[in-house]
C-alpha cells in the first residue's frame, strides 16, 4: 500500500470537513435568504413564545428583534383584533391565515396576512405578509364609494323636494298676501308655513351641497385671509370662553376656491369643535405647505402642492369606530334636536367639490384635528 494514500481515520476527517463546509453553505444561504425576505418569517415554542424572527420584524414592527424574541407573540397582536386570534392551529392540521394587526413600536397598528402551520414537534411557525396598503385602499375604495351612492341619493332627492318647497313656500306666500287682516291666526299660520317651508329648503341646499351638486365660484385667495374676514362670527359662534387662534408658516400659498363655501367649512368645524369641547377651550387653525411627489399623498391627492389647513381642539375626541362613519351624511352622536349629521357631510362635499381632500385624527378625551388639504395654485 503507497503511503501518500490517506489512512481511514483521515478520510474520515476529510469527509466531516466537506460536510461541515456543505452545511455551512446551506446554512448561509438559509439564512442570506431568511435575511432578505420582506416577509416576517417567526418562529414560536409550544407555548407562543417567540423563537426566532428575520430581520423583517424589526423593519416593519420597529421591534429590535433581540428584545422580541423570548415574549409571547399575543402581546404583539392590536388590542382589537385579540379577541379574533385563534393562535396556532394544531399539528396535523391544514395551514391557517388570517388578516390580523399588529403593533408597531411607535402605537400604530398593520395589517399583516398570518400565514400559520404547526409541526409534528410542536413548533410554530407563521408567515406575516405586509397587506396594510391593500387594506387601507380596499377601506378607502369602499369609503368612497358608498359616499358617492349616499350622495347621489340625498342630491336627487334634495332636488325634486326643494322643488316641491318652491311650490309651497310660494303658494303660502300668495295666501298670506291675499289673507283678510281681520283674520290674523290665518296669517300666523300662513308665517309659520313659510318660515318652516324656508328652514327645510336651506337644510336640501345642504344635502345639494354634499350632493355636489352646488355651483361653485372659484376664486384665487388664501385661507387665512378668508379666517380673518369671519374670525369675529367664528368667536361670536364658539362662544366667549373660547379662544380661537391661527398658527400661519408665512410661506402658504394661494388656493382656487370658493371662499363663501370654504368659509361654511371652516364654520362647521369651528362649531364641532366648540360642541367637542363644551364651549372652554381653544381652537387652533394652523395653515401649511404640503408638496407632494409623484407617488401622491394621504387621501387621495395628487401629486405637487398643497395647503394644508387643520382645526384642532381639545374635546373629548371621537371613538374609533365613529370615526370612519364621520363624514357620513346624517351621522351624528348629538342629542335629537341638536344634530343633523350634515355638518361634515356638507364639508366633505364641499372640499372634494374644490379638489381637496379632507381627513381627522383624534383620540378619545385629548382632542380632535380635522384636516383640509386643497391643491395650491
Ligand atoms: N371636533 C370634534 N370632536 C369630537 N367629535 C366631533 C368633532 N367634529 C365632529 N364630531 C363628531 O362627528 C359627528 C358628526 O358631525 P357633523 O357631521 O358636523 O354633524 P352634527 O354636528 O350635526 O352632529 C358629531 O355628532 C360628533 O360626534
Ligand atoms: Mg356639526
């Protein structure tokens, strides 16, 4: 036997270290790709505790991984959608997905597409696939959509009943002209016909409003001068104990609107704001710049600039579910008699209307802020 010929015993060793190289470069590769997936790929024990995470976690979650891992995967679930987690199904049993939220490190929730599985020792593992854009354009697709159906509506019908009205308040109004003095209950009557007939008229212009169905006059000015001009009504209307003021970054540009319609919308979010906050407080208008690129903005804004005009208080905020019903025409949360849900409706209208958008944050017991934006000119 030549002796440069390897002995068995080093063959054996030549053997582990090709394995061992070959398993490092599976490993690698493993984790190379684990490493690059946008998907979170997780890991969790028998119990729910979190084994492993890629790198994903910490890009979408904003949890640093090493502090993550150890913890029970609940906790990370939105305090809302806990009660619909079902968890892990058992081993055995067919895959299971579900849209879920999750928190994120600075509050906000995501949605994720949970795709779970469990192995035969127990071991969990989940998939969680970023949907939150999907979602929020399926919401705001919906959204859209059914304010438009509600808006065709309460426009068509507002237009045949204010016709209607034209009839009665005019044939009242011959009436009371031709009425004998010597009756003057007819008369009364005759006033009070009228006037109701007036109030319901100017409550269809506001269902034509958010109808879209108004004529507007478009003009060239800037939000704050269009505040100045009703600041003392917007004081008379909020009430002595509140304090209005206007935050104003000097470099806000001009806006192509109409300022009697755009001053109704400033109107009406001063008047909830006052409500919100039970007549003390302050509401704040601030005006900005907003520029936006060419993948567009918040809403559904075009692309360039815009001003930006929010009215914020600090009421008692609104609860999440009323919030996504807000500017729903006839949606209100006040007392019979004291709402009519129109306010915003007619707001919404109104700023789309103008080629704005409009959109709120609030949270509950700390205030409001509502939120114009209109493409500047
Ligand atoms: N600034 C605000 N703070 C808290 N809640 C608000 C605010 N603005 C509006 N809301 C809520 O939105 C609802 C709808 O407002 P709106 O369309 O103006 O109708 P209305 O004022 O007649 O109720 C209100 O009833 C209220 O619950
Ligand atoms: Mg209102």
């Amino acid at each position: 036997m030549p002796d440069d010929l390897p002995t068995s015993d080093e063959l054996h060793t030549q053997v582990q270290h090709r394995l061992i190289e070959e398993l490092e470069t599976t490993e690698s590769l493993h984790r190379d790709l684990l490493d690059s997936i946008p998907e979170v790929v997780m890991r969790c024990d028998e119990e729910g505790r979190i084994a492993y995470l890629n790198p994903a976690w910490e890009s979408l979650l904003g949890f640093p991984r090493a502090e993550s891992i150890g913890s029970v995967l609940t906790d990370y679930i939105a305090e809302k959608d806990r009660a619909r987690w079902i968890g892990f199904p058992e081993a055995g049993s067919p895959d299971q997905t579900s849209h879920i939220r999750f928190k994120r490190q600075d509050g906000s929730v995501r949605w994720f597409l949970a795709g779970l599985r469990r192995s035969p020792d127990g071991n969990c593992f989940g998939l969680l696939q970023d949907i939150n854009e999907q979602v929020e354009l399926a919401q705001q697709l919906r959204q859209a959509q059914k304010m438009e159906a509600i808006g065709r509506l309460a426009g068509g019908v507002a237009h045949d009943f204010n016709n209607l009205l034209t009839v009665i308040i005019g044939g009242a109004e011959t009436a009371l002209q031709s009425a004998p003095d010597s009756d003057p209950g007819l008369q009364d009557d005759l006033k009070l016909v009228i006037e109701a007939g007036e109030r319901a008229s100017k409550l269809t212009r506001e269902l034509l409003a958010f109808g879209r169905r108004q004529v507007m006059q478009f003009q060239v000015v800037r939000l704050r001068d269009l505040i100045e001009e009703i600041k003392s009504i917007l004081q008379h209307m909020a009430g002595e104990h509140i304090v209005i003021e206007l935050e104003d970054r000097c470099a806000v540009g001009e806006v192509s609107v109409d300022p009697d319609k755009m001053q109704q919308v400033i109107t009406n979010l001063v008047v909830n704001a006052r409500d919100a906050m039970d007549g003390h407080g302050r509401i704040l208008f601030s005006l900005s710049d907003l520029e936006l690129g060419n993948e567009g903005g918040p809403l559904e804004l075009s692309a360039g600039s815009h001003v930006v005009l929010s009215v914020s208080d600090h009421g008692k905020g609104i609860e999440d579910g009323d919030l996504e019903k807000i500017f729903e025409p006839f949606f209100t949360t006040k007392e019979e008699g004291k709402g009519t849900g129109l306010g915003l409706a007619t707001c919404h209208g109104i700023v789309s209307q103008n080629r704005g958008a409009m959109d709120v944050t609030s949270t509950l017991g700390v205030g409001t802020t509502f939120r114009v934006y209109l493409p500047a000119v």
